[in-house]
C-alpha cells in the first residue's frame, strides 16, 4: 500500500518541486563576487611592458627603432600623426602590441638602438576577478541546465540570466584570447649634451 502511495504521489513531488519558489537553502549561497550584474573590463593584453631608451644619436637610433618594430611585426595602437613626441624636441613615443616571443626579440633589439634608462614588465593579472567570473560563470550554466523548461514560462529571466551568462563568456575567452598579447609602450630621447 505505501508503495502505492509512493508511485502516485511522486510525479506529484517532482511537478511541485519544478515550480517551487526558491527556499532558505538557495537563498544563504553567496553571490559569487557579492553582485550578480556586475560587468567586467575584457582584458586585452596578457602583459605590459615598457622600456625607456637614451641616444647621443637620435635620428640614427630613432630609425633603428622603427626598423625592428616593423621587423618584428608589431602593431602600433597609436596613429602616427597622434604619436608623443617629435624630431624636434629629439623624444619620442611607441605603442605596440606584439605576441610574446616577438616581444621578447624586439626588447632585445631595441637596446641595441640605445641606452636602457627604465624597463619595466607586468603581467596583466586580475587574481580573484577570474576565480570569481569563472565560478558565476559555471553557476549560471548548471543553473540553466537544471530549470529545463521553466525558463520558457519566464521569458524576462531567461533573457536576464543569458544577458549576464553571455558577458562572463566573453570576459573569460578575452582573457584567453590576450594571454599572449603583450602592450610594449617605449620612448627613446636624445641624452643631454
């Protein structure tokens, strides 16, 4: 008898617990991040670099410059006619992105051109903000696995959850995409006489 009260009343448990509202126990999980809507910065370098170059001979070492740059198939982020800097005032600036191993070629190139004065390296790391993107991330995909056709009656969250879901994704495979990607800002100016 308790059996057959057991298979009628289950399909019963299962419909109600599908459309239950969510309890105490859903409720007490933190928020990855204390805010769901948050929006993240897509990284776009993996690394940033810069390197400060002094020349007696400015015009010789500024074509030196330019020849490994384009040798070593640097892209520059700044218009040439948007460049710090002149001739005139005998100083001025790059911006370039290069993959990481052509990065390490021109940095070594480049001294050739001059005196190093500064150089710097950092990885450009954000820690507990991918741990944290990651981990919404994931919650919302198995969320959103688990509410099968519920979300079809709630055509609003469904849009909402997809919305923020979306985003983490691009802020994760930007993240991947730039790991290689280095930002090689350099300057080169003539030393005092």
């Amino acid at each position: 008898m308790k059996a057959l009260l057991l298979l009628v009343l289950a399909p019963l448990w299962a419909a109600a617990a599908e459309t239950a509202q969510p309890g105490p126990a859903a409720w007490a999980q933190a928020v990855p991040g204390g805010f769901w809507m948050k929006r993240y910065p897509e990284r776009r370098y993996g690394a940033l670099w810069h390197l400060e170059l002094t020349t007696r001979d400015f015009q010789k070492a500024k074509a030196r410059v330019e020849k490994v740059l384009a040798k070593r198939g640097g892209v520059s982020t700044v218009p040439a006619d948007s460049q710090v800097g002149s001739d005139k005032v005998r100083y001025l600036q790059w911006s370039y992105v290069f993959s990481r191993r052509d990065a390490e070629k021109a940095a070594a190139d480049l001294k050739e051109a001059g005196t190093p004065r500064r150089e710097g390296r950092q990885e450009n790391l954000r820690g507990e903000a991918d741990a944290e993107i990651a981990s919404k991330h994931e919650r919302l995909k198995a969320e959103r696995a688990a509410a099968g056709t519920l979300f079809e009656r709630l055509p609003a969250t469904a849009a909402a959850v997809e919305e923020i879901r979306a985003h983490l994704e691009a802020v994760l495979r930007a993240s991947e995409d730039s790991e290689d990607r280095v930002l090689f800002n350099l300057s080169l100016e003539q030393e005092a006489p």
